[in-house]
C-alpha cells in the first residue's frame, strides 16, 4: 500500500501540539492556507529545521506559532524587514513570511515594496480577508469599494490596493492571488514560490466571517466561498474575454478580480547577487588587488 | 554560509594599528572587532559615516551590509539577523532613533542581542542636522513603551568610540539586550587618534548557545547549563524550533496574554538579569574625587570641557573633582550615593535642557547640592562657561 498523505498526517507532522486550540474563528480561512502551505512543503521536502516562520501583527500573524518550527513573530507590518536580516545571516534557511492584507500592505507597505525590489530570497503568504480582524473589523487598504467596516459605516470610499499588481511591477520573481474556495492550484503556486530564487508572493483571499462578513451579508461561510466565486475570474479568462468577447461579456467581467499566476520569472535573488560581490571582492584580494 | 569571524581578515580590513579617523568610522572599527557581521542602517546626518564605513568594509570581511528602506526596517533586520546566527548593528541619529523604539522594545522583549549606535544630533524633530546634542539619553533608557532595562555607553573620545561598539556588542552578547552606543555629533564627526587593540588583548564575549537536548529545552528561562538569567541561545536553523514573540509569552515562548503572574514572571527576569549586576555593569572614570569638594558628573563629548574646566580650577587650587559616567545605564547610582555623602555639591553639564541630573538628583537625595549645567543648540560648553558653575555663578 503506498503511503497515501491525509491532512491529518500533515498536521501530525507540521503542528506544533502545544499550541492548540488555535484562536482562529468558526469559517476563518487562514487554516485552508496553512494546511496548503503544509501541502507544499510537503511535497517538496523541506527540512522544518532549515525553515524559519516570520510574521506581523494580525491574525494571520499567529500561524507561526502553530507551526512545529522555528517562528518569529514580530511587530505590526515589520516581518518582511525582520526575514530580511534572517536570510542575510544564514542565507541557507528557508524564509516564510505570512501576513494579513492591513500588516502587509497598510503598515507593513514599505518594506514590502523594497524586498520586492531588491528581491529577497523569501516567500510571502498574504492572506486578505478584506478587513483587520484582530482588531475587530477596521477597514483595510484591500476592501472593495462600497464595504463596511468599524471605521467605514457608511462603506468604503477608498479604492482598494491590488498588491499583486504592485509586487509584479517591481519584479518580483512570483507572484499570484488564488482564493482558498481553491483546493489544488493554490498549493501549486505555494510550492513554486517556495522553489523561487528571489522574492515570491502568493495571495490568498480568505474569509473574516466574524469581522468582515457579519457586515458585508457575508457573514454565511457557504455564500462567501461563492462570492470569491462569482467575483473572481482566472487571469487567462480575463484577457480572453477582454480580448474576444462580446461587448456585454466584458461589461460583466471588466470588474471580476483576477486570479492566478501574474508574473513566474528569473531573475537572480539578492543573495546570489551578493555572494557574486564577495566573491569578487575575495578574488581581487588573493592576486594582491587593492584592498 | 554563517559568518565566521576571521580576526586576520579584519584586521587586513582595517589597516594600521595607529590611525587618526572619525568617531563614525571608530564605531564601525569597533563592530568589526567585535565580529559584527550583519549592518541595517539608513542614511542619516551625523551617523552617515558609519553606515557608509559598514558598507565599504562589512563585504571586504565577509559580512553583509544592507541599506534598509528605512530606521524601523534597519532595526528589525538587524534584529532578525541576530536570530539568524549574527552579531548586528544599526546606527542612526535623533529622528531614526525615534523611529526604532517600537523594535527596541521588541529586542528587550525577545531577549536579542544586537548593537545600536546613535550619534545625537539636537532635536526635538529634524532639529539641527549635523550639530550634536545629548538630548536621546532619556529616550534610551524610557524611549520603548513599556518596563525595562536599558545597557547604553556614552564615548568621550575617537577611541572609545570604537572600545564602547566592542563592549557594547559584549554587553548585548552577554545579556541578550539590545545596547546603545550613545555617542553625540561631537564624537561622530570628531577626527582623532585610535589604537587597534591586538588580538591578544581583545575581550570578545558571544552569546551562550543552546546546546542541551531539543526535547529539554526551555528558551525563555534562566539558562538551564549555567547560574544565569540569561537564557541559552536557540539559534534559528539549529533544530530547536522556537516560537520567539513580543507577546508577553510563557518559559516556552507561547503567548501568555492574560494573567498577571506570567507578564511579572518574564518582566522580572529580563530586567534584573541586568540590574542584578549592578556593580559589574558599573563604568566610571573617577578625577581627583579623595578631595574634590564640587564635582562634575559628566559624560560623553561634555566630559570634554568639563574636564578643562576642572583643571583650570585645580590649578588655581580648588578641590575640583569628576566623575565620568563610561556606561550610562544602568545608572551607577552607587557611585553617585558614595559621592553625595562627600562632596558639597553635584554639577551635570550636558548638551540637553538636563536629563542625567535628573537620576543624580534620585540617588543624592538631598545630601548634596546638585546642579544642572544645560547647554543646547548644537554647541558644546565651552571650558570657562562650566568654570563659572565652580565659582557659583
């Protein structure tokens, strides 16, 4: 009998025991995300004494501590910054980073844009949950239009940040946006960012039943796997139908928010790059070159 | 690849044994020395040099220099580094400094041992680049929410400059506390004389690492292979798959949020495990004190005039008399009790409207007359302004 792999199994492997129960909410999906980022590494072999979790302040923040490795949970927004100095010290480990769409992409924005840039060995797991949950439902930079929040009663006014489009313009390596209403291309695309030189990120829309869905006739876990549904759209579909479909097709599609894999490419990491520089640097100094 | 340190490589780096170089550049000597290996920082006006010095030198020794996107990136790379196996630093003035105190926060709560650098500059705000001041004391030792204990030195020349970045980074090693170097404009930007110790004569202390087996290990408890409060170090990578958190956590690194005896337990610990050793942390430079009668408590670039000050007075016979404070937190308040039962009166001069007399009052508690010699707006005193102070005025 080949050894046939269940969640379970995974759990067993990858969770750490002490930790549990978890403090996620009943239809929380930062869970669905843990268990295909499990799947990936599973798949791939990768040794959780060489991997290192890193994350922000948030909810989605806590899922290092669930995880049966080494894990540092940071300040607000800080995580990528803090993964940054890991892999500069030991650019053998493994960097994961998981964090929510206010931690990454609010506060956290800046240092987010700069290892994109500089494209740091490191994969970052977003999860969007549209709304800053912890916290109890404060509208957040990646809210759709017209979404009620704590701090938006009236709706949303603000046009939300697309991060894929902003971490594929500055080059990352991967970058893609899957929904966890997704069984099996998500842990596809966690595993290829894994194996990525340079900076990756995956996106995840997750659902906040509690703080975002309450308010935004979400609150059903069911109808909210189906909003993901009929309001995403696979990327090669959307520029199909941008491209061949009739005027009341794209009327339709125009507004779907696009999911998939944005950019898949390869350009050296910043550690490559710099172990290029020492080495260098060491070969001018044993033929005696200035100093 | 980890980073070894490799003293013939650095000290290729570095060049000559006698050299005349900025305080900037002394502190990058200093972490060189010290096996940094790992430099965040971000440009600014007077602490510049160091990062620039950092950048020249860290790759040329095998390091690696990064320019972070800014202060608060610089510091949580440099914490992260530490996790990652690294000795690191950062150096910043008045407005980076600001920025970083939630991190800092962050290392005394996580234990990490790391080295930050602040050549002040004035403030409040922007202030004025370039010209020094002594005005982030306080914000060293109060500037992080929350309680805890601050290890901060304060460099009165090139050289030490360069002496205090190795002791910080033995300091941070030793208790896992982030250290502040609080050096002033006047000293980052001052040229003078160093002399790189030899290696026989350099004290490098590293950090404990955890080496007890991995289903043993407690990570935040007192060390659990020594007489220490000081936890071993779990580097990350090393198999003990540790959960470090900011979150007030339990011995085992798990949030434990809310009740009161776990916060006072873990509070406790990483703060007395640096009180406690009060007298060996204690750092001063003692001038003339058998019979001084009026003494200057001093520190950094004001030790200066102070100094002269004290000497013109000597020469015209008075009982002048200094004490210089080398490592300023934890406040030596035992050499200040020792000298307010001696001496009729205190004078703290400093480049602030007057933040370590405020501590000097605490522990004189009215035994002595005390008083505050401030200078302000980016100019040190001047050796007869503080011999006006001896003569009452």
């Amino acid at each position: 009998m080949p050894d046939i792999k269940t969640a379970d199994k995974l759990n067993k492997k990858y969770l750490r025991g002490d930790m549990w129960p978890t403090i996620f909410c009943n239809g929380c999906g930062h869970g669905v995300v843990l268990d295909y980022t499990f799947w990936a590494i599973e798949e791939l072999g990768l040794d959780m004494d060489k991997t290192v979790f890193v994350s922000g302040i948030g909810c989605s923040s806590r899922l290092p501590g669930y995880i049966n490795a080494d894990g540092l949970h940071t300040t607000h927004g800080r995580a990528i910054a803090f993964a940054t100095g890991i892999k500069a010290a030991n650019p053998d480990l493994n960097i994961i980073v998981f964090t929510g769409d206010g931690d990454c992409s609010g506060i956290g924005g800046n240092h987010l844009i700069h290892a994109a840039r500089r494209n740091i060995d490191m994969t970052v797991i977003m999860i969007n949950n549209f709304t800053y949950g912890m916290t109890g439902g404060q509208l957040s930079p990646t809210a759709p239009l017209g979404s009620i929040a704590t701090t938006a009663p009236y709706g949303n006014i603000e046009h939300p940040f697309d991060i894929c489009e902003l971490v594929k313009a500055l080059g990352a390596n991967y970058v893609a946006r899957w929904t966890v209403s997704h069984p099996y291309r998500p842990m596809k695309s966690v595993k290829a960012g894994l194996e990525k030189k340079g900076f990756s990120l995956i996106e995840f829309f997750s659902p906040c039943p509690t703080a975002y869905g309450r308010r935004n006739k979400l609150g059903d876990i069911k109808k909210h796997w189906k909003w993901y549904d009929d309001n995403t759209i696979l990327i090669e579909e959307y520029n199909k139908i941008m491209k061949y479909g009739s005027d009341e097709e794209k009327e339709k599609t125009k507004n779907k928010m696009q999911i998939g894999v944005f950019q898949d490419i390869e350009k050296p990491g910043f550690f490559e790059q710099y172990e290029k520089l020492l080495k260098g640097l060491q070969d001018k100094r044993g033929k005696g070159g200035k100093k | 690849m980890m980073y070894k340190r490799d003293p013939e490589l650095i000290r290729e780096v570095l060049g000559k044994k006698v050299q005349f170089i900025l305080g900037d550049i002394a502190c990058v000597y200093g972490g060189l020395l010290a096996g940094c290996s790992f430099f965040g920082g971000y440009p600014i006006t007077p602490a510049s040099e160091v990062a620039e010095g950092m950048a020249r030198r860290l790759p040329r020794v095998k390091g690696t220099y990064i320019q972070m996107e800014d202060e608060i990136g610089s510091i949580a790379a440099v914490i992260g580094a530490a996790w990652g196996g690294a000795k690191s630093m950062t150096a910043t003035s008045g407005p980076g400094f600001s920025l970083m105190m939630e991190n800092y926060g962050y290392a005394v709560m996580t234990e990490t041992p790391c080295v930050i650098v602040n050549i002040q500059r004035t403030g409040p705000s922007t202030g004025q680049p370039t010209l020094g001041a002594q005005g982030d004391m306080m914000q060293a030792r109060w500037g992080t929410h929350g309680d805890f204990e601050a290890i901060a030195l304060a460099p009165s020349t090139v050289q030490e400059c360069m002496d205090f970045t190795v002791e910080a980074f033995n300091l941070a090693e030793k208790y896992r506390n982030p250290v502040c170097v609080m050096a002033d404009g006047e000293m980052g930007d001052l040229r003078e004389r160093v002399v790189i110790p030899d290696e026989k004569d350099l004290k490098i202390i590293n950090r404990v690492p955890a080496t007890i087996d991995k289903d043993k290990f407690i990570p935040f408890t007192n060390s659990q292979t020594r007489n220490s409060k000081v936890p071993d170090f779990p580097t990350f990578g090393t198999g003990y798959h540790t959960y470090v958190t900011g979150l007030t956590h339990n011995e085992k690194g798990f949030p434990a949020t809310d009740k009161q005896p776990d916060h006072e337990k873990l509070v406790k610990r990483i703060t007395t495990k640096i009180t406690d050793d009060i007298d060996k942390l204690t750092n001063v430079e003692k001038l003339y004190l058998d019979d001084a009668k009026t003494v200057f408590v001093t520190y950094g670039a004001s030790a200066r005039p102070a100094e002269s000050a004290m000497e013109m007075a000597r020469a015209k016979g008075k009982k002048i008399g200094m004490l210089r404070l080398k490592l300023v937190w934890p406040f030596p308040f035992k050499e200040i009790q020792k000298l307010a039962s001696k001496v009729d009166k205190i004078i703290v001069p400093e480049m602030n409207l007057g933040q370590i007399v405020h501590p000097v009052r605490e522990y004189v508690e009215g035994q002595c007359k005390v008083v505050s010699a401030p200078k302000i707006g980016g100019e040190m005193h001047l050796p007869h302004e503080l011999y006006k102070y001896l003569e009452g005025k």
